[in-house]
C-alpha cells in the first residue's frame, strides 16, 4: 500500500520482469536479496514480489499448491480426453476385431455331469 493507503496496481510486464529476475537465483541467501533490490526498483513491497514469485512457481509445478492456471488445466483435459478417445478407438477396433474371428456355431451339448446333475443309468 503506498501513503494514500491506495494498493497500486503494476502492469503485468512490470510483474513479469521481476519475477524472471528472481527465479534467476537458486541460493536462498541471493534470492533474498534479490527479491528487496528487485522489490525496491520496481517500487513494490518485499512482500508483494515474494507472493508473485510463489505463484509463479506453483502456476510452473515447481512449488506445491492448488494454483493452476486455467489455459494449463485446459490443457491438461484436453490431453485426457483425447487420450480416452484414442483408448475407445482401440477398445472398438479390438472388438469388431473379436466378433469378427469368433464363430457363432452352437455348441455341443455338455457331457452329462458337467452342470451338477448326475446321470441316470440305462
């Protein structure tokens, strides 16, 4: 917030850009003083960048999280349904494929027996 008490807003190339600047870090120790001279060039708080980086990582798969964008989970059922639709072309290939090969003869009658009854003698 600045001292209007107004939260300014950043453009998204603004955010973007500063984001990309601290992934760039891998050290902890770096990235936090990245984050505070990022932070204080862009003119947002250390706060601010640190809840930006968070949900870029968890928007890339890197940090755990229920954020998921909805261009990726899209995508991501997208995928799922043309896979299924793929697995269902097989599943009817493979049965024409068996009703075709099996022959529909009747077939013998069972030896007596065979379903639990006994055969009577002659």
């Amino acid at each position: 917030m600045s001292e209007s008490g107004i939260t300014p807003i950043f453009r998204p190339e603004i955010c973007e850009w500063a984001v990309r600047i601290v992934l760039l870090e891998s050290d902890p120790i770096v990235r936090r003083a990245t984050i505070v001279a990022v932070a204080e060039k862009v003119g947002c708080s250390r706060q601010t960048l640190q809840r930006w980086v968070r949900k870029a990582e968890k928007a890339g798969g890197v940090r755990p999280g229920l954020f998921t964008t909805p261009e990726r989970r899209l995508a991501e059922l997208e995928a799922e349904v043309a896979a299924l639709k793929r697995a269902n072309t097989l599943l009817h290939q493979q049965i024409k494929s068996w009703s075709a090969n099996r022959s529909y003869e009747a077939a013998p009658d069972p030896p007596p027996g065979a379903n639990g009854t006994v055969a009577e003698p002659d």
